[in-house]
C-alpha cells in the first residue's frame, strides 16, 4: 500500500482552483491521493482531489488522533484505487 502523504507540499492556490483548470500534471499527481492535513497535533483532516468539490480538494474526515486519520485515508485510498472511474474534471 503506498504511504498517505501528511502536511504534503501542495501546489500554489490548491484549495481555489476550479479541478477544470488545474494543470494536467497537478491532476495526474493528486488525482484521487489521500493526505492528512494537521497543526500541532489535531485535528487531522483527510482530504482527497477528487471532484467532490468544483475547486478544492474534498473534506473526508476529521480526526482526533493521527492513527485514526491514517486509517481513514488508506480506507479511502482503497476505494479510490478499486473505483477505475474516478470523475476527472471534464476538459473543455
């Protein structure tokens, strides 16, 4: 299973750019990738870019603890590696 990426580098303006004009690289690297975002100890968020939203990342969880976090990411890493039609954003 690959690892869940926890406080990651994100690119510039990744919680307000519409998913239809992100870079196809930014898509191709976050697409459906799980991370956990925290400050000093809690809560931790799990968000995913998934088209859940029209121009951010999808709030999936929150946690108290990072062990929780950690498994609700990887639950959720699962479904998006058997789900094989993830909803890219639509080109025009």
């Amino acid at each position: 299973m690959k690892s869940i990426p926890i406080n990651p580098d994100l690119p510039p303006d990744f919680f307000c750019t519409p998913n239809d004009e992100r870079d196809p690289d930014e898509i191709e690297a976050w697409w459906g990738v799980p991370f956990i975002e925290s400050e000093l100890g809690g809560p931790y968020f799990v968000r995913c870019l998934d088209g859940g939203a029209w121009d951010r990342p999808t709030l999936h969880a929150c946690c108290d603890s990072l062990d929780e976090a950690i498994k609700a990411a990887e639950d959720l890493s699962q479904a998006c590696e058997r789900s094989k039609q993830r909803a890219e954003p639509h080109r025009a």
